[in-house]
C-alpha cells in the first residue's frame, strides 16, 4: 500500500519510494534509519529499468540485500546461467556417450553418429526404476562418470532404443524380416 501523505503530520511524501511512511525521522518517532523501496530499478546488466519486484528481480534471501531481491533481472540471470552450464552439460553428454559407445560416438547397434539421435540405454533395463528413485538423466551422466563409467549401460540411437524397448530386440539386430501388423 503506497501512502501519499505523512502518517503522523500530513505533508505529501515523495511519489518515488512504495514503503515511506513518514516524511521524517522525527515525524517516524525517532525511528533509526527508514528503508525505503524503490518503485522501479535498472539492472546492473541490460540497464533495463523494470519494477522493483519478485516477479521482475528475483529473491534471494541468502544474502544481505536491504529488500531481498538481486541486483539483475531474472531475464540475465537466466541467459547468464544457461549458457555455460547448457554448453558443459552437453560436452559431459559427449564424453558418457563415447564412453559407452566402445570409444566413439554413435550407436552401437546400427552406427548412427547423429549426436542429437544417441541416448544412453539401460543394457538390462532398470531405467524406471532409477527414475522413480529420483536420479535425473543429469544426475545420471554425473553418477556414471564419477564411478568410472560402470558397465550397465550402452549408447544408441533412438529407434534402436524405442525397438529395444518394445520388441525386446532391435531390427538390425533380428536375422527374420520385421512382421508389419495390418491396423
């Protein structure tokens, strides 16, 4: 509630700060030092002026900010944060899929090299399992490097792994022809 007049004798109060009361230390009861937040603010990176806000500057309680808000707008710190991270997370993708590709990355079963294809295969299933217990595929790549790559998993491409997982076995893999089923 932004008030327009002082609470205590009246005289109008400056339009730019939300939470003054008083126009006064004196007219405050002698109060120590009045905090006063702003309306809007720029952020230290784009230089946008945006309003003072959770929705616009996101919390941060952890550290000693007058209004528990950060200095830049949720906007650069998500581009800021994404970047890096996006380009490490991939390149670790890259070295577990090696990994479990017998050194080279592509699927073990029919040689697609198509990084956007592979994913990592639960060898003798287990997947869901792993899920429900709370490990995401980040985690994952995070767990299986940190033990060394453990044996268990293998890198295919994603019509090797859907055929995997619904037949049991791969076409590439099967000597008979696929059956197609009549709809």
């Amino acid at each position: 509630m932004a008030y327009q007049n002082c609470l205590n004798c009246g005289s109008p109060l400056d339009p730019g700060s939300a939470q003054l009361k008083y126009c006064s230390i004196r007219c405050a009861g002698g109060r120590r030092r009045m905090k006063i937040k702003p309306l809007s603010k720029k952020c230290t990176k784009c230089g946008e002026t945006k309003p003072y806000t959770a929705k616009f500057f996101g919390s941060n309680r952890s550290k000693k900010n007058t209004f528990g808000l950060i200095a830049r707008c949720k906007k650069c710190v998500s581009a800021g944060a994404r970047g890096p991270n996006k380009l490490y997370q991939t390149e670790l993708r890259k070295k577990v899929l090696t990994a479990y590709g017998n050194g080279v990355l592509a699927c073990i079963c029919c040689g697609e090299a198509h990084y956007e294809f592979l994913c990592l295969d639960h060898a003798s299933g287990g997947g869901g399992k792993e899920r429900q217990g709370g490990l995401t595929s980040l985690k994952l790549l995070f767990k299986l490097r940190r033990e060394g790559f453990p044996p268990g998993y293998r890198t295919l491409c994603a019509n090797c792994n859907m055929a995997y997982g619904l037949r049991g076995v791969c076409p590439h893999q099967s000597e008979s022809p696929s059956v197609v089923r009549a709809a």
